[in-house]
C-alpha cells in the first residue's frame, strides 16, 4: 500500500508541467504546438530564455530526486525506490494535467540517477553534453544512457553504489524507458519518405523524425503558436 501511494505522489509531482506554465506565462506559448512540441527545459529555452529554463531544468531534476528520496526514506528497497522514480518520469512524459502530453523526462531521469549515485549522474551528464558544441546533444544523451547501466555495475565501487547489481537492473529500465519514449508517437509528414528502420533510427538517436534539426523544429505543425511578445 505505502509503494501505491508514494507511486501516486511521484506520478502527480512529475505531472506538474513547469516548462508549460512558464512557457504560457511569459510568452503565451503553448509547447506542445511549438518547436519540438515537448513540454520540456530545452522547448522552454527555445521559446523564452536561459532565464526561465534554468528553474525549469531544476525543478525536473528533482521531481526524480525528490521521489526517490522519499521512498528511501520511509524504508522501502532499491528496486520499489526505482519504481518511484519511474512514476515521476512517467507523470512528466505523460502528466494527467496536459492530456498526458509531456516532455522525454531526461532531467527528472537525471534526478533518479544523481539520487542513487551522484557522481556517477555528473558523469553521465558529461558524457551526455560532450556532443552539445556540435549541436548533437540527443545523440550525446543516447551514448549516456547506454553507459550507464555498465557504469554502475562494472564501476559500482568508484561510484560508491550499494547493490551494484540491482541499481544496474533498475539503471537498465531507465534507460529502456527514456529511449522508449523516444521512438513512440505520430509520424510527422517531414519523414512520410522515410522507412520505418530509418524513422526509428533518427528517433533512437537524434529524438526526432529527420537527421536535419533546423528543419525538424520549424516543420509547419509546431510553428502555429508564435510568441506573443
């Protein structure tokens, strides 16, 4: 009962849409119909400024953090705390208040993993953003995610993680949800040429339909809700 109800929380705390809000707040964005269409950090920076998507940034990692450390806290074992986690994630890729329209979770995923392994979170952070000079940051954030669950359990003392074997396993299925959420959804008519091994391939590695990111994010379906000042 007590994992439901911490589920329950970690779901409804995650389904609270920061970006979103600020987004139509300052700008009168609505994400979903702008940019990437994710109601995400990266969207909001898009839409507004670094200055509103750094709150954002923060409040999603710890969406995770926060979940996981309350599992932990009342008791409960790695794998129901990862379970937490996931609720958390799974509230802001599919949050009940925006019609299950979310973003792809990467920071509330960033928070589970810094809440079971700090150091190992900054490195797969770095791993991650080692591609955002050259624009291809999905691509950095899909080689982190595959790291991680071999960091964690051929490093697990270097990174001073516990039960190296299960945070690995739960390290695991983070990682299957978060490029999971990548490749579900619409077909966008930018890729109706495309066949469906190179759609998934584009979505597995570059979160997005096409190789060309220019056009991706002004493609005509999310260009229809501009700034309205």
């Amino acid at each position: 009962m007590l994992l439901i109800l911490l589920a329950i929380a970690a779901y409804l705390l995650g389904s609270i849409p920061l970006a979103y809000i600020i987004a139509r707040w300052t700008r009168g964005v609505d994400l979903r119909k702008f940019g990437s269409g994710n109601v995400g950090s990266s969207n909001v920076l898009q839409a507004t400024s670094k200055r509103w998507a750094i709150p954002v940034v923060l409040f999603d990692i710890g969406k995770g953090l926060l979940a996981v450390w309350l599992a932990r806290w009342t008791g409960l074992d790695i794998a129901p705390q990862f379970l937490v986690g996931f609720a958390a994630i799974a509230g802001h890729n599919w949050p009940v208040f925006l019609g299950f329209h979310g973003g792809r979770g990467i920071f509330t995923s960033f928070g589970v993993i810094l809440a079971f392994s700090p150091l190992l979170g900054l490195t797969v952070c770095l791993i991650a953003s080692s591609l955002a000079p050259l624009k291809n940051l999905s691509l950095g954030v899909f080689i982190g995610l595959l790291a991680l669950p071999m960091l964690a359990y051929y490093l697990a003392n270097f990174f001073d993680i516990t039960e190296g074997g299960q945070v690995a396993a739960g390290f695991a299925a983070l990682t299957t949800l978060a490029l999971g959420r990548r490749l579900i959804g619409r077909r966008s008519e930018l890729s109706s040429d495309l066949s469906n091994g190179d759609l998934l391939l584009n979505r597995l590695l570059f979160d997005r339909d096409i190789r060309d990111r220019k056009a991706w994010i002004t493609r005509p379906e999310n260009t229809g809700n501009k700034a309205l000042s």
